[in-house]
C-alpha cells in the first residue's frame, strides 16, 4: 500500500493528539486533585507524551525515497 502525503500528515497529527493528551491529563488532574508530585500520573502522560514526540520525529516532514 502507497503512502501519500495525506496519510503522513494524519498519522503525524494522530502523535500530536497523543502528545496533547498526555499533557492535558497531568495538568487536569493535577488541579483537580492537588497532587502535582505523583507518580503514577507521572506514568501515564510521561508515556503518552513519548509516544507523542517519537510518533511526531518519525513521521515529520516528507519521506526521501
């Protein structure tokens, strides 16, 4: 299966989501429950977000063939 451009910039914008989403979620729930040191949140959006940035790195800009 071809890849296009199109497809590139979808899977790129889907690793931003992932980013967006690990960060909304630290800093939502750290406000609601006051607890900007735990680490199980740590957990869950420092994963999100790596995928995030990986995903983003790998999949930027145009593909050289």
């Amino acid at each position: 299966m071809a890849e296009t451009p199109l497809s590139r910039k979808i899977v790129f914008a889907g690793y931003g989501f992932l980013f967006l989403l690990g960060l909304t979620f630290y800093v939502c729930w750290s406000l609601a429950y006051n607890t900007w040191t735990d680490v199980g949140v740590y957990a869950v959006s420092a994963t999100l977000m790596g995928f995030g940035i990986v995903g983003m790195l790998l999949y930027r800009g145009e593909r050289k063939d």
